[in-house]
C-alpha cells in the first residue's frame, strides 16, 4: 500500500540582494532608488552617516565601522524578513564587498554586485556640482574625489555574480 505523502510547505525563497558599488559621483544612489521603486528595501551608508551628523567624509574609521555595523545588522533583518534589499555605498574595495558576502553567507544569499561604471570626466563633474544639501551630496574636494578614483577597485566576475550599469547617464540629467 502507497502511502501518499504531506505535501510539503514551499520552500521560502531566499531573499534578493545587490550591492551598489561605484566611486563617489558614479551614479550609485540613482540606480539604487530605480531598485527601490521596483520594490526593494534600500539601505543608505551616507544617508545613514548623514542623519546622524556627519556632515565631512571621509569619516572616522571607527565612525565608519559603527555606520556599517548598523547596516549590516539592519540587512540581516531584512533579508530574515524575507526582503529584497539593496545596499547603497560604495563598496570601493574587494574587501569591503567580501565583508558583505561573508555576512550574507550564513543567511544562504549571495548577493550580486551592481557596478556602477562611469566615465571619471562625468564622475569629477558630478563632485564638482555638489552641495552639502544631503547625505547623497556632500562636498568632495578634488583632490579627495582624485584619490578616490585612483583607489577604487573594480569589481571582476570573478568574485561573484555582478552586473555592470551605465552611470554616464541617471535620471536626473537629459541625455545629451
């Protein structure tokens, strides 16, 4: 005799996470609330930085490292929820990207990265454009955001899954 089996629940699927990585300028936050709008959770380094005062970058380290500890708790909840999340920061080095995938891991996500490429004449005109208004426009000298450029790692495939995005043009400025 054939026992029929229970149906099984189904299964959760686990949640979606992107992390936008650009240098400052590139073109992150635009793509970042373009994934919002279709219904993802977005998490915000400089808006977070920002709300609680930090006006001047590059912060502290150990301002830095509180910041990202918040995040990083706030995405494990997120994700746990069962939320499509994405993190709006930098990701400047491998390490820093590492650090997050590492922390997702456990969590059975692998989160794919969201390179934001953007020509670096259409970067430093960006910078040189803003003004101290919000966490997503703060100043940056251009010596600052000259080292910035230099110093970013970019993103290969051979870390993980990533999809490379066209910040040479954002919603906020006519195409020309």
């Amino acid at each position: 005799m054939n026992a029929s089996a229970a149906p099984c629940p189904a299964e959760r699927l686990a949640a979606r996470v992107v992390l936008v990585c650009g240098p400052a300028g590139s073109g992150k936050t635009t793509h970042a609330r373009s994934l919002e709008d279709a219904g993802y959770v977005r998490l915000s380094f400089d808006e977070e930085a920002w709300r609680l005062g930090h006006r001047d970058h590059p912060l502290a380290p150990e301002v830095a490292a509180a910041v990202h500890a918040d995040l990083q708790r706030r995405l494990v909840e997120r994700v746990r929820a069962g939320d499509d999340v994405v993190v709006d920061t930098s990701f400047w080095s491998r390490e820093s990207r590492d650090t997050y995938r590492q922390l997702l891991a456990p969590e059975g996500v692998a989160p794919v990265v969201h390179y934001v490429e953007t020509p670096r004449d259409v970067v430093l005109a960006r910078l040189m454009d803003r003004r101290h208004t919000s966490g997503n426009d703060v100043v940056v000298p251009p010596d600052r955001a000259v080292a910035y450029l230099d110093g970013f790692q970019v993103p290969t495939p051979d870390e993980g899954p990533l999809v490379v995005v066209d910040g040479a043009q954002s919603r906020n400025e006519p195409a020309t």
